[in-house]
C-alpha cells in the first residue's frame, strides 16, 4: 500500500489514503464498530463467511488480531510511505536504464534504500498494535484465556482491585514500550 501511494498516480488514490488513515484519526471504538459491521457474523462480509464455513471472526483471538492490525496500520503505511518518497529517483531511473524492470527496481533499489524507515515504521505499528484496547474490546471481546490482551488484562485488573497485577502488567508494557520507541528513534536516526 505505502509503495502504491509513493510511487503511483491513479484515481481514487486520495480515497485509499483516507481509509488507511482513517484508524489513525478515529477514536478506536468507532474504528470497533465499524470492524464489526463489517466482519461480524452479521456483518457485510462475516455474514458470507458464517454462511460458507460456519466461521465468525468476532469474539476470537483472530479478531484480536485484525483490530491491532487496522489501528497500527496508518503509522505502518505513513513511516514506509515518506522512507519510499525519500528514495532519489535518480537512482530508480538509472536502474531502468540499466534493464531491470519496475518490480527488480523496487525490490533491489527503493526497498534497501528506504529499509531504515521500513524498519521503523514496522516498530512503530507494532507499539501501536500492542497497546490496542478499544477496537480490541468491541471486535474481540474481553474473554479470558481467548481474546484478552495485556491492556485489556490491565483494565481488567484495575476494575476487580487487583493493583498489585496492575502494576505489573503496566510495568511490563511501559518497559516494552521504551524499548520498541527507543528502537524506533534510532532506525528513524539512521534513516535520515
């Protein structure tokens, strides 16, 4: 997606930006809701997929899942997108000057090149996806043992009194946190 909208020009182009943005904007219940009207078992999509399998991806640690990839995948799209704009075409064009088609070029010249902000952005979504509540809680559900996650355990732990738990999940998710954002700044440093 983040190639697409860096190095193509075609319709709808602003309208696929917008709904890969969108998530980012939001606020995550709303992006929830819209998960599950489209992937509930009633939902647009999740009504065909029950009626074909008998599958349903709500209340499943596949909804878990999807809900965390749709909330990180702005930044994801965003970091990879400005590290593929920064690429000097110069260099692409003399790739195709030398033979290699669209698909070697980017494979063998814009993607090392831009892999720092690759990189970067793969960390940044992946922060963003591990602290993800509320589309996590309206797609997912909050069922122990099958789709609770470390901040739904946190909230959890917090509404039945249990602080010393608290604590430590938080602990442990704000020391993870430093240590993918350090990460991040550092790939994002090289890049530049």
């Amino acid at each position: 997606i983040a190639y697409v909208l860096a190095r193509r020009r075609f319709w709808g182009r602003s309208l696929v930006d917008l709904a890969v943005t969108l998530p980012l904007i939001l606020p995550p219940t709303v992006v929830g809701y819209y998960l599950i009207v489209l992937l509930g078992r009633r939902g647009l999509l999740g009504r065909a997929l029950y009626e074909l399998t008998g599958f349903t991806v709500a209340f499943t640690w596949y909804a878990a899942v999807i809900a965390a990839t749709v909330m990180a995948l702005p930044l994801l799209v965003r970091t990879v997108r400005a590290a593929i704009e920064s690429v000097d075409r110069d260099l692409e064009r003399a790739a195709y000057t030398l033979g290699r088609s669209e698909l070697r070029t980017a494979l063998e010249v814009t993607l090392p090149l831009a892999r720092n902000g690759i990189l970067a952005g793969m960390v940044l979504a992946f922060a963003r996806a591990l602290g993800e509540f509320g589309a996590t809680l309206m797609l997912a559900g909050n069922i122990p043992g099958k789709t609770t996650t470390v901040p739904l355990s946190i909230y959890t732990a917090v509404q039945t009194g249990e602080s010393g738990e608290a604590v430590a999940l938080v602990a442990a998710l704000t020391a993870l946190s430093c240590v993918v954002l350090i990460r991040a700044n550092r790939l994002g440093a090289r890049a530049a």
